[in-house]
C-alpha cells in the first residue's frame, strides 16, 4: 500500500460506527463498520454523474444551475454525455465515472443528475473497496436507489436518498437536505411538508394515514419500490430484518404496486421490518371503470395488518417537497407525532 493509499484508508475509517446487525450473510464481513462521509461544506465540488438514463445539454445546464444556485461548484463526469440506447452511455462508461469521482481528491460530493434506468446493471462492476476507502457523499433518488442499496450492503457507506441534480427544490426541501448533509448533530427530527399536507386536500395521493400506530427504531433501507423488487435474488437486494424500511414510486398502478409488494414480501417478509415508512405514490390512479383495488386498499393490505408501525403519505417521493434519508442511519418512526428523527448524525466532521 503506497502513501496516498494508506492515507484514504485512515480517513475512510473517521466517522465510522458499529454497523447495526453486521453479520456475513448480508454482504459485510462480521464486524463490518458502517462509514459515515465526511459532511458537506459551503462552496464543494459537486461530481455529476448519469449512471441511468440518457441526457442532453439542456438537462446537464439544468444540474448546474440548480447545484451552483445552491453555492457548490460542479464537475462533470467525463462521459456524462455519452449515449447507449436509452442509457447515459455503456455500463463502463458509468462505472467509469463513478470511480473517477470518488477517487477525485477535490470532489466532495457526488450527484447523480437523473434517475431513470440502468443503475443495477453497474452493481456487479462497483469498486466497493475503492468506495471505502474513499467516503464520500452520494445522492439521487428513483433508479438510484440501487447503488444506495449495493454500496450499503456491500462497502457500508452512508448514501443519501434524496433529490437528483436536475430535481427543482423547494425550500422544504433544501433545508431538510442541508440539515442532514451540512451540520451534523447527535439527533435530528424530521417533520413532514405543510405543503404537501396541503396539496392533500385536492389530491388524496398525499393524504397521510396511519397504518399500524406506534414507535420504531432501527436503521434505515429502502428507496423506490420497482428497483428494491428487481434486486430481489441479487447480492445487492436490501435487507429488512430489523430495518426501518422507506418506499416510494411513481406511476405504477395499484396491480402494480400490488405485485411488487407480494414479491417483495414473500422474498424478505415485510413483517421483519422494524417499520414501514411509504412516501407519496404519484400518478398511480387506476383508469375510471377499472375493476381495480384502490391504491389505498392495496396499501392498506400489505401493511395494517402487520405488528410494526406503518405509516403512508411521508415526504418522500417523486415529488418537490422531499427530505433526504441517510441508508443505514439509525432512525425512530412516530406514527402519532408523524415524524422521523434521526438519532445518530449521518455525517462526520
């Protein structure tokens, strides 16, 4: 091991914590530590990155407008323009990217500008030794959500579930994002979105129900539900044991939802969970004289009937008011105050 590889070994360990129920079978040696990023500061460099869908010039203009607007400066991958059907060029030229970033001493963030798909196809080719050694943040949302979840469980990296690069925030949502990327503290609550307790009264989509009450603790897992099914079978599929788990889609209709809830229950038993957190299921409507179960029946059928806590309508989602969700932080879920406080900071430094 040369100098500057023994110096990102010692930093990769700063910031580090016990992971919570370590053990060989989900992909972390025992004794697995789980790594918190360092926090980030006023003025970083952002690295952009597409490691889903296809982009343009107009969308990459975008990502820097909203990454500058929020005083960061931004790098662009090397191929972030590169094209490969419908993805942001082939899996190597994303997989390409994605290490340089990380082992860009100056970037200290890393972005990813849309979702899409593509992202599972760059798990097996992930240098997860190159990402421990070198911690850093990694945020997006939607397809994203599989690399938060192979680079939780497979390099026990802290990643960040919240807005991509291209996303238009709205001051709920900066502020949320801030707190957990920015100013690391011992424990942070979350409180939900007065606008989109708002946005409830016209559109039920939002409303937020309680589906089993009470208090729970545990780390959290999750992201978009049709990623966390496709990886089922997978090294890389998320673990519910004693998690606190978070789901959100869009435009998936109730049979759908339905569908991936059953696989996903009848893989990893959504009863392990220490609870459930459901974001905002958007544009999920069934057709008008559709024989269909209502979104909210379907949701009600997985969930209610279950002994830990279930909330739906969380500010999670494809949606503007979102807040961001450290994977792996340990977390407490209150279905009567209809938050989530983090108990542990997801940052270091």
């Amino acid at each position: 091991m040369n100098r500057r590889e023994f110096s990102a070994a010692i930093a990769g360990l700063a910031g580090a914590v016990t992971l919570p129920g370590a053990h060989a079978g989900n992909g972390l040696v025992t004794g697995a530590r789980l790594i918190k990023p360092p926090r980030l500061k006023p003025g970083a460099l952002i690295g952009l990155i597409m490691p889903s869908g296809v982009t343009d010039d107009a969308h990459i203009e975008k990502c820097h407008r909203q990454l500058e607007a929020l005083g960061f400066r931004v790098k662009d991958g090397k191929n972030i323009r590169a094209a490969w059907g419908g993805y942001a060029g082939s899996i190597k030229d994303r997989l390409d990217d994605l290490h340089a970033m990380f082992e860009d001493r100056e970037v200290s963030a890393i972005w990813a500008g849309r979702g899409g798909s593509g992202a599972g196809a760059l798990l097996p080719g992930i240098r997860y030794d190159l990402i421990r050694r070198n911690p850093k943040i990694l945020i997006g949302y939607s397809d994203i959500t599989a690399l938060h979840l192979a680079i939780y469980r497979r390099a026990g990296l802290v990643t960040f579930h919240g807005p991509v690069a291209s996303s238009s925030p709205t001051d709920y949502t900066v502020t949320q994002m801030q707190a957990v990327l920015m100013h690391p503290r011992p424990e942070t609550t979350i409180y939900m979105s007065i606008e989109n307790q708002r946005r409830a009264e016209t559109q039920p989509a939002f409303t937020m129900r309680t589906l089993r009450p009470g208090v729970a603790e545990g780390p959290l897992v999750g992201g978009n539900l049709s990623v966390l099914a496709a990886l089922i079978g997978t090294p890389y599929a998320a673990q519910l044991r004693n998690h606190l788990l978070f789901l959100e889609d869009v435009s998936e209709a109730p049979y759908r939802v339905d569908r991936l809830l059953t696989q996903l229950d009848q893989a990893e038993g959504l009863k392990n969970a220490a609870g459930s957190m459901l974001g905002v299921f958007t544009r999920g409507d069934a057709p008008k004289g559709d024989k269909s179960l209502s979104m909210e029946q379907v949701i009600d059928h997985h969930f209610a009937s279950l002994k830990a806590p279930a909330v739906y309508g969380y500010s999670v989602g494809h949606i503007p008011h979102q807040f961001t969700i450290p994977m792996g932080i340990r977390a407490r879920l209150d279905t009567e105050a209809q938050t989530l406080t983090l108990l542990e900071s997801a940052v270091s430094g």
